[in-house]
C-alpha cells in the first residue's frame, strides 16, 4: 500500500469530522463557481462541473497540501477563452474538443516539470508581476462579465472596445435581467461585508459567520433560479438562463491532440501552466505555513500535472489551485485532501442527479458571483509597496496589468515576464563601483569618497559590488579605462572581488582582454578577496594562468605587494597618506 | 567651427598618407562587398553602392571611433533579406523601398537610444549568444549561395529545405559558372592562406603582404568580369550576370514609412539595430584598445544612427561597422575617419562613372567572395573556451546557433535574448547558502562544513551569496523552513547579507512574510552586515521597522547577541564549541 499517499496510510480518525465540514462548504462553494467559470471560459456548464471531480482526486494522491482546493479558477478560466477564441466559436464543440486538449498538455507539461524537478520554474515571475498579471486579469473578467448583468450582446476583443460596445448596446438593456444582476451583485458585496457582522450579533461564532458568508453565492443562486424558474422569466422577460445541462457522470476518454492543435496550443498551455503552478503553489504555502506544514513545488507539478490530466480524461478543462476556495477548505477545518475527496463525490452526485435544477439559473447570477469573486484579486497593496520600495517594480507591475488589459493575457503575462527579467538584468548592469584605500592604521579598506584613507601612487583599488556577467563586464572595463585615462600615473590595477558571487563567459573574456591590454602597456593586474567557487573556475584558465602570483587573499596583502613593487606613499598635509587616484581626494 | 568634429580641427599633415592609403585599400574591397552584400540582401547592386558612400561620411561626423569602417555587412544584409522576404519579392521595387525604410527606422531607433544614451543595451546580449548567433548566421549565408556557385535556382526557407533543394537541382547545375565559382571560391581560400606567405618570399614586407591578401576578391573580381565579357559567357554559357548597374549618383529622397510597415518593420530593425551596434561597437573597440583610444558607446549609436539615416536618404540599406574592412582600415594605417571620407569619394566616383564595369561580373564570383568572407566568422574558439569554463553558456551558443539555422535568423536571436537572461536568472536563482560558525578565538566565521568552528545553541547563522531577488527568494526561505523543520531546537535566524547588492519587491515580501512567521513562532529573525544602499531602502519598510535593534553591523555582534539572548556554548569532545545546528558536525 506504498503507493497511497502518506496522509491515506497514517489517516486519524479523529481528521474525519474537518474534513466532512470542510468538503461540504467548499462544495457548496463549487457548484455556482464552476458553472460561473466554464461561462466565463466560453464552455459548456457541464465542463465546469466534469472539472471539478477527478482532478480533485487526482491532487489528492499527488499533491503535497493538505488544504488546496484544486478546481476551475477565474484567471485560467479567462485564460482558456482567450487562447480558445481565435481557433473555435465558444461553445462548440470543437471549442470543447481543443479546452480538453489544453488541458492535457498543460497537465502533460506539469508533469514533466515535475519529473525534471523544474518546480524553481514558478519563481522566474516576480511578484509585482504576477500581481499586475492577475489584478489586469480580474479587471478584464468583471468588464467582460458587465454584458451578462445588462443582457446583451457584446464581443470586443479588448477592454476599450468590450465598454465601447457596452455603452452603445445600453438602450438593448433587459430590465428583468438587470434588476436580478444588479440585486445579485448588491446582495454579494454586502453578504461579503456585513453578513459576518451580523450573524455575529445573532449569536454566531466568529469562525461560523466568517464560513456562513462564503455560501452567499449559493444563496443568490437558489433564490434567483426560484424566481426565475416561478415567474417563468426567461420565457416572458427574455431572462438567458443556464438551460438544459446533461445529466449523468462524464465519460472518460483520451483524444491525443495533432501537430497543428499542438502548435496552436503549446504557448498559451505553457502560460496556464506557469500562472496556474504560481498561482497554486503560493496559496499552498501561505496555508500550510500557518499550519507548520510543507509544500514541496516538485510535488506539486506531479500533483496538479495529474489533476489535469485527470481534468482532460473526463472532459474537463484546465483546472489549478485557487484561492479562495483553499482559504475556505483551510477555514472550515479540512485536515487532508479527503475533504477534497468528500467534495468531487459530492460534485458526482450533482451531475449524475441534479443537474435539472440548474435549468432556470440565469446567467447573470453567475456573472455577479465572477464580478464579486475577481474584486477580491485585483491587488493595490502590492502596488503601493513597489512603489515606495522599488520603483521599477511598481512600473513593471502596472506595465502587466496596462498589457493584460489593451493587449490580452498572453501578451501581457509575456510582457511581464521580459519586464521581470529586464529589470533584473538593467540592475546588475550598474553595479555600484568603489575606488577604496585603506583606513590609517588598520587592515580595513574604504571607499576613498567617504573615507580619510591610505592609498599607494599608481596604485587603483577598484571593489565591485556584483557578480560579473554580461550585461556589466563592459561598463566595469570602460570604467576601468576611464580612471586609467584620467590618471596617467597608474600602473597597478587591483580588482576587489568580495561582491563577485559569479564570472560568466562574458566576463571572463572582458577580463582576459583587460589583463592582455594592461600588460601590453606595462601595468599590472591583480585580484584579491576572490572567493572560492569563482577562483575554482578561473584556475583552469588563460586569465588564471596569466594571474599567477597576482590574486590576493586580501586587499592587504594586495596593497603590501603594490606597495613593494613602487614608491613609498607619500603623506599629505592633513598627515594622512592621500594621493589622487582618479582625482577625487 | 566647433561643430566639426575633433578629429578634422586638429588634423596633422602627417596622418594624410595614411587615410589615404587607407582609403584605397578598403575602396577596393568595398567595392566587390558592396555587389556581394547587396546580392545578399536580395537588393539590386546599386543599392549596395548607395550605402557605401554617405554612411561612411555621416559616421565620420559623429562616430567615436577613428579607424571602423561602417558600409554593408554580412550579417545585417542576411537579417535584411530575412525581414523583407515575406513582404515583397526580393529585388522588386516595393523590396528595395521596404529596405530603404528598413534602414530609417534603424537609423531612428539609434539615434533616439543615442539620445537616451541607451549604449548599454548592447551589453544585454551575452557573448555566447552573440557568437552563436553570427555563427549560425555565417552557416545559413554560406549555404545560402552555394546556389550562385552551382547556378541553379533553389527557394528554402531554412538550411535543410535549401540543402534539399541543391541536392535535387544538382543535375541543373551549369558547368561554365560551377567553374568560375569554385576556381574563385579555391582562388579566394588559397590566397587567404598562403598568399601573405609567397609574397613575402618575393620580397614584400609582412605589412604589405598582408593587405595585398585582401585584395584577391577584386582579383577575383576582375578577373572573371573580363572572362565573361571575352567570351560572352553569360550568353553562350548561360552564366548570371550582375547586369546593367544604373550610373550616376544616389539621388537625395526621405520616404516615411506608414503605420502597416512600421508594424510589420519595428522588430526586424529593432534586432538588426541592436546586432550591427554590439558587432560594430565590439569591432571598433578592440581596435581602439590597441592605440590606447577610446570609443564612447552613446557616440556610436549616434554615428551608426546618422549612417543609417543617411543611407535611407540616398538609396542605400541598413549598414554597420564591419569586422573585415576595419581590420584593413586600421592595418592599412588609417589614422582618422577621412580613410572613409576618402573611400565614400572613391565609391562617388565609381558609381559616377564605372558602374559599366560590372557589367560582366558574375554572380558566381560575388557569392564566393561572400562564402570566403563568413567562413572567418565562424567561431569555434568561443564554443570551445565556453564549454569548458561554463556549459550552460556553452549551450545557450549552440541553441542559438541552431535556432538561427533551423527557424531563422529572428527566431534565433530572440532564443539567444531568452537564453543569455534565462541562464543568469537560473545561476542567481541557485545561490551558494553556508551554515557559519565562529573560528575559534577570532571574529571570522566560516562554513561550519569547511571549518572547526563554534556555534551558539539554539542559534541559526546562514550566509547567502547571492543578492536577493525573485528568482531565489523563495529558494531562501524554503531552505530556512527546511533547517528549523530538521532541527527544532532552533530559536534564532541569522541572516548574513555580507554578498546581498541588492534585495527586490519579491524578495522583500519573502523576507517580510518569513520575519512575521518567525515571530508568530517565538522566533528571532535577524540581519548582520547588510549593506548600506540596501539598508537605506530597507528602513522605511514594514520589514525594517520589525527588525528594529536586530540589525547587526558584523555577524561578531550577532552572535554575541544571540550569546546574550540563549544559553552559553557548549564544547564538545574535541574542545571545540560544536553545537548540532541543522545536525551538520
């Protein structure tokens, strides 16, 4: 029974009562979100719920959280639409047929990060980004939803033009629809602010009220779906509503995609697959580390790599981690994924028996219920942060959410990406370069522009504070170059090197061709404080052959052996021994 | 007169000699090039005369370097047919005026990063990459004409479909231009290797014989031009011909390009804007170092921008500083930019008058001189050094190598971006993390896995050598949980950030969320040598404000702060104070 997960094999009874609690609420939770999600998808409804059981299973054999909800979320939901809608008309069946394959792939995809232990992959998007990704994402989803609250007709390919549409097609407004969108929405955003407060008052504890708020939504379905199925109003008021959704368990099959699907697919799968692992992973982490638990990112690539391939199997669509329905999970008590377990068997009872009841659900509950849930995401604190921390993270979170939502997710998450990288690459290229000497007296050495310091005639002692790679390699050379110039009566060129964590190809080769150039015109180049994994490498090659003798434990020693090898320092009138390097005393 | 530039008011009689023999020299090599690159391109040869005139001038006014020779080159003609080759047939007039735009928006692009002084962009492309690149670029060039020397007619979108295509019209080859191509191409190699050898045999100096080398493709040139002309070959023998070169100056014409070219065009330019600045600037860069001048990047944007405008101005494509006529420019004695001036009065003269000349002259012959030319930029050196001081730069310089080969020259250089930024986030995302402990009676600490150190009970002091940003931060803090789960007894985080340069929004928010959690557990998270520029940021932080007091200059008063704050050491058998931290003796 090895192959069972850890959490099966040791199981308590004592989790069973939490996990019972927890799989019913978040149940409760999943049926109106999975619909309202393979709406916003541009699938069928029956997709959401197929989405919404195997994969669960599947997490819960692979996956290493206690607590995730694995399932249909909003951002790869809207993710699905986008990549889907150029290929396939929404709803079709060969949209279908391509929102499965997707998935497999993207599951295929995790799979393999898996297997190649790439779950580091997550960690090349940075924060600001991802929250720019998803705050641009959530304002793309409530634009795109507002069309269900009025009852019309809208495309727009962008948020620009999905408003444009929407004001022009303002007069086609369906009362009846409105009025149940609006009072929906109403009722959700108050149920998410006032509701706890006052089931507190009545008598609720603190915990109750909080979890009793997050059935609002089922709330409004059941109410709305009454009304609607009573007054007949989507006959007589023209009311669009969820309509016949096939009753009975998905069937599972295997539809392998072709080169041409596979070319369409592999990049916008990839992104799914990024954002969804992210996205999982970190609503993983901050849940068990309240908990003392760990998440392993390897685990979790086979986890939620299983879930969509289980998701795909059975019809469904791309699935992951998503947040709120975990906080919930966490919130309820669930002690091991058999609240999960608990849930999918309960989704299975849903469509095998009840999906009738859905029949008069009007869509506009739905899109309220997507409105309320992507509020939550868009995120102003961490742009507030950045913004006072670190300016260039600001601009490339608010460069994301401005991408994501003129030029699409795909384009704007790739945006993102390049901008992370960027960013990284343009602070490494301006390393923060000092000319040092030593403090009187001391084996200590200081930047000369803030410090009364020694230093040696001919001698330039430059510390750099970044590893050496390409983007920097040359500006330190030209810098270098440019002291050189300045002073013509240098003739020792020391290195400091206890910032260097790493010297690239690049690097080594700006380096050999410095220590080439300065000895071609009779100076001398020496290292010091190099540390061990670099010098490891330099060892074996042509600029360590030639720097022999010349690399320093220390900045000391390096001044020692400057020191023999020219004139005496020369004291100044303040006493302090102070010749001009680079002019600056 | 100020606006001239330096060089030309303070011009020394005795640098004329020179520049003009200089100028000679590479007007006779520019000529030929010039038909080669031209037919490269997939331009009309004029065209590439018309970019050999008043770049040349317009790169002497503003340009930093004193001996570069900027005109045609290989590579950019080879990314110029790429780009215009799906949007017009090659050599058509709609062709020609898509390369005339092509070299505005470049020259733009230049002038406008010059302006921003943006010279440091070029450094955003490794070495490695760079050297893929122009080798997989040389490879795709070679195979590319080895139709002209057959004289058959092959279309392929990439090596293997263009070698197919040989292969099949081999039967269609023509045997008068197979004999002028390969007697050229052996002529060319020969001369290459052993022509500086003989002539020095005969009596010529090392200097001397070494320039004349260059001139065996105008050799090449003149020689065939008069075996075609004698015998008519190019009707009798079906030979191709360069034909009716039009006569008569460039004349002066600015056309903008609208809103669709600039759309299908930004990208293209954009890449061969950034590889003919980093090829040009690395070119005239060595050459510089040589004489102990210097080139100023943001000049040479500038520079390369005013050639490239003026080139679009009269005719011409995009040119750039290139790595063969500079080397003969330089070798040749060039002492200033008028070596150029003089060449661009050369080439007037030339197209003025004797464009009847290259009547005759073969394409044949253009396409061995073009072989011969990218044979040298194949760089296997670089290969070589690389995969033996760092295989992942290794293999990002052959992937780009293959992506320009299999998927073109685009496609290949934005995997060589990705790959150069991929590689440095992949090596910083796995910093080197030491465990450290006291050497005993000093204030050094050293990995305790290295040294026999003490350590304080209780106590966590872990060094990180690596500035801290999204790609590790995450690596970090797991690593931090994984040592508190392996050793419970642990009550103190020590982190040294003696190699941290700098720390992100991401990282931040890790180390935040890692402060908060610590506590929430009794814990005591601290920072010891953390630098100035980092600490100033940090301050104002929420993070800064929670490590109020636990911020320690040297990690010698951390510990004797941790000392304070827990029990006292214990020694163990050896006499050392070793206490099992994370369980590493």
């Amino acid at each position: 029974m090895s192959w069972l997960p850890l959490w099966l094999r040791t199981y308590q009874p004592t989790w069973l009562a939490g996990d019972l609690t927890a799989g019913l609420i978040v149940t409760v939770m999943l049926i109106p979100q999975s619909l309202a999600y393979a709406m916003l998808a541009g699938l069928p409804p029956e997709v959401g719920l197929y989405a919404s059981i195997l994969p669960i299973v599947a997490y819960a054999l692979l996956g290493s959280s206690m607590t995730l909800a694995v399932g249909p979320v909003a951002v790869a939901s809207l993710m699905t639409a986008s990549a889907l809608q150029p290929l396939a008309a929404a709803g079709s069946s060969d949209y279908v047929a391509l929102a499965v394959q997707l998935s497999l792939i993207s599951g295929v995809m995790l799979l393999v990060f898996g297997a190649l232990r790439l779950g580091f992959l997550a960690y090349f998007l940075s924060h600001p980004v991802i929250s720019g990704f998803i705050t641009g994402s959530a304002v793309l989803i409530a634009v795109g939803q507002l069309k269900y609250i009025l009852g019309v007709k809208v495309a727009g390919s962008d948020v620009l033009e999905t408003l444009a549409g929407l004001v022009k097609a303002l007069p086609q407004t369906q009362p009846a629809t409105l009025v149940i969108g609006v009072s929906s929405l109403l009722f959700l955003l108050l149920a998410r602010r006032y509701l706890a407060q006052c089931l507190i008052r009545v008598g609720c504890s603190a915990k109750a009220a909080d979890l009793m708020t997050k059935l609002a939504p089922m709330v409004a379905v059941i109410a709305s779906t009454a009304l609607v199925a009573g007054f007949k109003l989507n006959e007589t008021a023209g009311v669009s509503v969820v309509g016949h959704v096939p009753q009975g368990l998905p069937q599972l099959a295997l539809s392998l995609p072709n080169m041409t699907t596979l070319g369409q697919l592999w990049l916008p799968a990839l992104l799914i697959t990024l954002i969804g692992f992210v996205e999982s992973v970190s609503v993983a982490q901050s849940l068990a580390l309240k908990r003392q638990q760990r998440i392993e990112p390897n685990r979790e690539l086979l986890g939620l790599g299983a879930a969509n391939v289980a998701s795909a199997l059975s019809g469904g669509y791309p699935v992951t981690g998503g947040f709120s329905r975990s906080v919930v999970n966490f919130a309820a008590g669930a002690n091991t994924p058999l609240a999960g377990v608990i849930s999918a068997a309960l989704m299975a009872l849903v469509i095998a028996a009840l999906t009738g009841l859905f029949h008069y659900l009007p869509h506009a509950v739905l899109a309220a219920t997507i409105i309320v849930a992507v509020t939550s995401l868009i995120d102003l604190k961490t742009l507030k942060e950045a913004w006072h921390y670190d300016r260039s993270d600001a601009l490339s979170l608010l460069a994301t959410a401005l991408g994501v939502v003129t030029l699409g997710v795909e384009a704007g998450i790739l945006t993102g990406v390049v901008l992370s990288l960027g960013v990284l690459v343009w602070r490494s290229s301006h390393p923060h370069m000092a000319v040092v000497g030593r403090v009187p007296g001391s084996e200590h050495f200081r930047n000369i522009k803030r410090h009364a310091v020694e230093t040696v005639p001919g001698l330039l002692a430059l510390r750099v504070d970044e590893s050496l790679f390409f983007a920097n390699a040359t500006i330190l050379e030209d810098y270098i170059e440019k002291l050189l110039t300045d002073d013509p009566s240098l003739r020792y060129v020391l290195l400091i090197c206890s910032a260097v964590n790493q010297v690239d190809t690049t690097a080594l080769g700006v380096l050999t061709q410095l220590e080439r150039s300065l000895s071609a015109r009779g100076m001398t180049f020496a290292l010091a404080e190099v540390k061990g994994p670099v010098m490891d490498r330099l060892r074996t090659t042509e600029l360590g052959q030639r720097l022999t003798g010349k690399v320093f434990l220390s900045v000391h020693e390096a001044f020692e052996h400057a020191t023999r090898s020219g004139e005496p320092p020369v004291p100044d009138k303040e006493g302090l021994v102070l010749v001009g390097i680079n002019g600056s005393k």
